[in-house]
C-alpha cells in the first residue's frame, strides 16, 4: 500500500469534513435558463487533499462557489446537499455564510489581487482577519501574523508586514494569501488554480504548502487546476469534471494509473511525458473539440462528440454513473456495458 492509499483509507474512516450529493446549479440569466452543474458528488475529509481537474469551462469553479454559496448574482436554483462538518449548508442564510467564509472555510485563488487589498498592507490585512476571526488584539495579534508568515516559509516576516502587495512579487503575494487564508485554521482550504500563473519553481513551494496545510493544520483541500499534471503532484483523490459533471473519481493512483473514463484517458494523454502504468504512449494528444456550452441539450453523454471510443448508446442516453465498492466511480457506457460488480446509481 503507498503511503497515498494508507492517507486516504484513514481519513476514509473519519466523518467528511466535506459531502456534497447530487448537487445541481442552475443560472437564470434574463428568461433563459442555463444548467451549470449536474448531480456533483464529492467528499473532502480532514487532511485529505482532493484534487478537481476538468479543462476550462468544466464546472471547477462554480463547484467551489456553490460550496461557499458565492454563485453568481442573479436567480439561480441550487438543489442537493452540502454538508459541511454536519451543518446543511444549502440552507444558510447570508449571514450565517458569513460565518464559514474566511473562517471555517478559506479560499486562495490564482490571481491573489482578487483577495488582497492593494490599499492596505500585508500586515493590515492578516492582522484584521486575525483580530476578526481569533479575537486576538494588539501585541497578540502581531505575534500570531508573524507566526503565519513564518509557516508559509517568509524569511522577514517583519518586512513583508510593512510591505503594500504592490511592492511584492507573485509568489510573495500568493504566500501572504495562504497565510492570510490559513491564519484561522479553517477546516476546509478551497485552492482554486493557485499555481497557475507563477513559474514551476515558485509553483513547487506553493505546492507544499498546500500540503502542509493538510499535513501539518489538518485541513481538508480542495485543490482545482486545468492540469492533471499539477494534481497529480499534490493530491490525495481526485474528480474529473466535464461540462458540468463529475465523470471520474477514485484515489489519485488508481485515477492516474488506470484511468477508466475516456476523458480522464485524453487529459493523461495531453501531459507532455505522462504515460499511465501498462498504457503505451505514440504521441502527445491534444483533446479535439472544446466543452460544449452549458445551454447545448444532449441526450446522451457530454463527451460523446469529442470521445474517441464514443458508441451507439453513448449519443443516444446519459450514460449510468458506476459506483464501485472501493468508492471509484465512473460515468460512462463503456463501463455500463463492461457490466462488472460495479454498482450502477442514475
Ligand atoms: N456568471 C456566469 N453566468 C453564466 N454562466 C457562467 C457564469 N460564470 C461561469 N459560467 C459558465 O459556467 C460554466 C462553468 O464555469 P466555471 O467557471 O465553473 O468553469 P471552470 O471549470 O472553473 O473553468 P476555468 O478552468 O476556465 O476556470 C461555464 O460554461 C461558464 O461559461
Ligand atoms: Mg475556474
């Protein structure tokens, strides 16, 4: 057993921090109607970093929206449950949201400008979250943003306290995001494409301190990239998101050694070098096509135009989502028609 199955299989035994089931979002945006999300599934336990990988437009980020009830203006209908440490979440008021966010539940972004306030400085702001979420004041609170700052591994704290977040480089300001997202021990991290934009060096060290976050504070993450590449660096298990759906989940070894669903197959093979355990690699493939708009209706499978492999029933009906005892699941009619002990679920 690797020591990512061992991660996994105890913090299996715990309750979730995180249960989200059969999540549907949909956006009203004047009459129309647009379906973003449909029947997501997804459980984050303590320490457990889960990785969401799907291309642009897949329905990363309004999962995590929807989690912190932070979806776009608007009407929009949410149906399922968000279960955060046991608390309903799909039925909290504004104000009660307020609560979670920040605290309970953080988030870090790929552009930490979206989070920073360029007025104020670095130690401005982590000290008023401090002060705000902790309760701590004055000499108290100063210590406590000096510690932060040392645990994302920031050799002047003192100085990057002074410093506006003008006055600091990308990977800088990311550090003083994470600090400022972990200076209240929130149970669940929310990482939404924190690497993106910064070099592969400066990518690394965020890297491990998102998983120091889960190793050492405990949190549950949710860690969102485009790049299986990245996840498969940092995360524990991972869920496949296509226009809107989770088509695969399972641990991160099992869904990078065998990946069953097409899709999770194509976005392996678009990693340059990346070549699945007993697969053989010919050549880099660009995944053809793009992610169909969420207004487009589709009968069957929502891969089904850019899928390879894709069959008769493929375009005529939703595929079955398959449910495997050891929690892998797999929403395909490959799979379906494969018909092992797998246990179907609509
Ligand atoms: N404010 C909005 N109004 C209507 N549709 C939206 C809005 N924001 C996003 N969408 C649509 O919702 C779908 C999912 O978008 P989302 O931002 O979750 O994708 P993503 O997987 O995070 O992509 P990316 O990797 O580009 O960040 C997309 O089709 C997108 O066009
Ligand atoms: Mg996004």
């Amino acid at each position: 057993m690797t020591s990512t199955d061992s991660k996994t299989t105890g913090a299996a035994a715990a309750a979730p921090i995180l249960q989200i089931k059969d999540l549907n979002v949909t956006l009203r945006k004047e009459q129309e109607l647009i379906p973003i999300l449909h029947h997501v599934n997804l459980t984050v336990h303590a320490g457990e970093i889960v990785g969401l990988v799907g291309e642009s437009g897949s329905g990363k980020s309004m999962t995590a929206s929807a989690v912190t009830q932070l979806l776009p203006g608007g009407s929009k209908s949410l149906q399922g449950s968000i279960n955060f440490c046991g608390e309903e979440l799909t039925t909290k008021s504004e104000k009660e949201m307020a609560h979670y966010r920040g605290k309970e539940i953080a988030m870090i972004f790929q552009e930490p400008m979206t989070c920073l306030n360029p007025v104020f400085t670095v130690g401005q702001q982590l000290e008023d979250v401090i002060c705000t979420h902790q309760h701590l004041q004055g000499g108290e609170a100063h210590a406590r943003a000096i510690a932060m700052l040392e645990n994302v591994h920031i050799k002047e704290p003192e100085k990057m306290l002074k410093a506006y977040p003008y006055e600091l480089s990308g990977g800088m300001r990311q550090r003083a995001m994470i600090a400022i997202a972990l200076s209240c021990s929130p149970k669940l991290l929310i990482a939404d494409e924190p690497t993106t934009a910064l070099d592969v060096t400066i990518q690394a060290q965020i890297l491990g301190l998102v998983k120091e976050a889960a190793d050492k504070a405990g949190a549950g993450v949710i860690f969102i990239s485009h790049d299986l590449g990245v996840i498969a660096q940092v995360c524990d298990s991972i869920a496949v998101m296509y226009s809107g759906e989770i088509v695969e989940a399972g641990t991160a070894v099992e869904v990078l050694t065998t990946p069953r669903h097409p899709y999770t197959k194509a976005l392996l093979a678009a990693i340059p070098g990346f070549t699945p355990k007993g697969a053989e690699r010919l050549e880099l493939c660009a995944i053809p096509g793009m992610v169909p708009d969420p207004r487009e209706h589709m009968d069957g499978c929502r891969f089904a135009p850019r899928c390879s492999v894709c069959g008769e029933n493929c375009t005529a009906k939703h595929p079955p989502l398959h449910v495997a005892g050891d929690g892998r699941s797999v929403c395909c009619w490959k799979e379906a028609e494969a018909g092992d002990t797998a246990i179907t679920a609509s």
